[in-house]
C-alpha cells in the first residue's frame, strides 16, 4: 500500500491499523531546534479523543505519546522524528459478525476489489485513527507556525441544517469559545441547537454531516507554488484525504458562482504601509500564492456511516443480506466534531512545508 506520506520537505508518514498494537507517525525535514515535549503533542490528542461527551464516540481512547527519536534535551534535532501511539481501547469482538458483510459506506468493498485482503477490525488502515498520527505531527507543525508568528483556529460551522455564525475578532477569545464547547462550535445558540439536533438524531440511530471551518491569521504572502503546489491546491489535498471528506472550498467558495465580478474583485488597499485587500473573498491566495491575508477555509464531512439503523447490502460473496450494527458498537453520532483539531493540524502541516519551500525560492 503506497501513498501514506504527506509533504515535500517537512514530509510525515502514518502507520498503523485502528485496532493494531498501534499506530504512529514519522516526521523528515522538521527544523533543528523547535521546543517540544509530549505533554504538547498528548494535549493536542486530548482535543481528538472519544468518550468527551455524549456527542462522541464512547470509545475511552486515552491517547499517551511517546517521542522514539529526533528530539533531544527537548529540542528537534533535526533528525527524524519517530512517535508512537499505543491502541489501549479496541475491541475487536464487535467486528467479527459482519466481516463478511459489506459494509454500507465503508471502504471494506473498495479495499477487497484493489487488495485482495482488508483489516476488517476497526475498519484496520482506512480508519479514523490513523488521523491521530496526523494530530501528533500536527503538533509539532503548530509550534514551528508559532515560531513564525502564524495562528490559526478551526471550528465547527455547521451541523446538519444548524449554521453557526462565527465573528473574527479575537483569535484568542475565538479558540477559548470553541475548545469550551462541547461541539467545538464557538457560537453558544448554535452550540445548544446542534447538541439538540445530535441527541434526537442519535435516539433515531442516524447520524449527522458537519462542515468545519478554518482560519490562519498573519500568513505572509508568498507562500505557494505554481502551478501544481498551490496552496490552496495542497490544502484542499489535505482536507480531502482525511476519512468522510466531501467537499472544500476557499473564501467565497461555491458562493463565487452567484457574485459578479465587481464584487468578488478584492480591491487592493495600503494598510500600516502593508498591501491588503478591502474584502477577502478570495479567501487569502490569489493565483495559488498567499496574499497575507486571513486565510479562509472549509471542509464538509458527510453523515458517519456507521448507524445503528438497519440497512440492506451484501455479502462478500455477493449474496444479498440484511446489516445491522452488533449490540455495543461504539461510533460517533457526528464525525465532524473530532475532526476539528484534525483539520487544524492539517492546516499547520501544509503552511510549514510552503514556508520550508519558500526559502530556496529565489536569492
């Protein structure tokens, strides 16, 4: 199995199945001297972690990371840098009656049809948990964009039909809003309306699609490489290889198509003695290169596809059969929710390897 790497020069590379002894990630080409301990990266895994509430998966992973290599006296050394992150909470029991079902929504058909063979424990390498690996890289990306002056926040947008809306004004205010809530929506009645909407749909045995929003504030501009390492083309390969992807847009997004041209137009303006733009419908890039304005994204996740309703499919053998999730069975109501650190860390990675990139651009 090919392409479990992400990144040119600041480069990580996942592996491990969801119900394997664990899972891991391998960063090459981080920067010699970035503070870090576990205690960082384990509480960036904490904000990923099942079992928070009862918008979640009751799964009680306890994500514990441990640096194996690249870090000295708690500094990169430069060399790889090897973290490993042990799966203390699978139970395979729960897989073993549908194993030969396929599963509605599931990658068990598409793995079988390319490999031949599939983990069908947790759903093994397609899974969700190899995510946590990205989170643990993430982290360490996040503190090379603080490094730089770079932050950035992601949060839910919507859920289902419940749209929040989100004011830009405090960076700080926005994140402690958003990791306050249990939803990770910094927007309190939309909080409230979307826990509602979860809890009913949740009691039906249905799930629920989400769309989560991004923003990464004093990007400088320049980052980006035309034609085919556009930043907004590598932040869209970011946000679509994460599992129950099914859309991204930047700025204005799919909205540009009912705008004219006069409108979507940002206007240049002079700022402080900087080169800004009145609006931001372009969402901070313009021909794949960063403006230096806010950069604005977001990513829809379809509905979870594991539902306690029943469903029809078919056998591996191709004989039709009825599929129902055993008794026990534990997955989230709203994939989106624990998605939002996953987004954010994707985030950091894509804006280190363009700035890492950006330094052998020219003299």
């Amino acid at each position: 199995m090919a392409s479990n790497a992400f990144g040119k020069i600041f480069k990580m590379t996942t592996w491990g199945e969801s119900h394997g002894k664990a899972i891991g990630v391998v960063i090459d080409g981080c920067p010699a001297g970035i503070e870090i301990d576990e205690s960082e990266i384990n509480a960036a895994l904490a904000l990923r972690m099942p079992g928070r509430n009862p918008y979640t998966s009751p799964r009680t992973e306890t994500d514990k990371a441990e640096i194996l290599s690249g870090v000295f006296e708690g500094k990169t050394t430069g060399a790889p840098i090897c973290i490993i992150i042990p799966n203390r909470d699978a139970d395979s029991s729960k897989y073993e009656p549908i194993k030969d079902l396929l599963r509605p929504g599931h990658a068990n058909y598409t793995y079988l049809e390319k490999y031949g063979i599939f983990d069908y424990r947790g759903g093994g390498r397609s899974s969700a948990r190899e995510t946590a690996a990205r989170v643990a890289a993430g982290a360490i990306a996040k503190k090379f964009l603080d490094l730089n002056g770079i932050q950035l926040i992601a949060y839910i947008k919507q859920i289902g039909t419940i749209v929040a809306t989100v004011e830009v004004n405090d960076i700080v205010q926005l994140r402690k809003s958003t990791y306050e809530s249990p939803v990770f929506c910094p927007n309190l009645q939309a909080t409230s309306a979307m826990t509602a909407l979860i809890e009913k749909v949740k009691a039906e045995g249905d799930s629920l699609g989400g769309i989560i929003e991004f923003i990464a504030l004093s990007v400088p501009p320049g980052l980006g490489d035309p034609v085919y390492e556009k930043l907004e083309a590598n932040l869209a390969h970011a946000m679509m290889s994460l599992p129950a992807t099914k859309g991204f847009e930047i700025g204005s997004g799919f909205q540009s198509v009912v705008m004219p041209g006069s409108e979507h137009n940002d206007q240049f303006t002079m700022a402080s003695g900087e080169v800004q733009t009145q609006t931001n419908y372009a969402g901070g890039t313009l021909g794949g290169i960063s403006t230096g304005m806010p950069i604005i994204g977001r990513v829809a996740f379809k509905p979870t596809s594991s539902i306690m309703k029943p469903q029809e499919t078919l056998t591996t053998s191709g004989e039709k059969a009825p599929f129902n999730l055993p008794v026990g069975s534990r997955h989230d109501p709203c994939v989106a929710i624990r998605a939002v650190p996953i987004v954010e860390a994707m985030v950091a990675l894509v804006l280190t390897d363009a700035i890492l990139l950006n330094r052998c651009v020219r003299l």
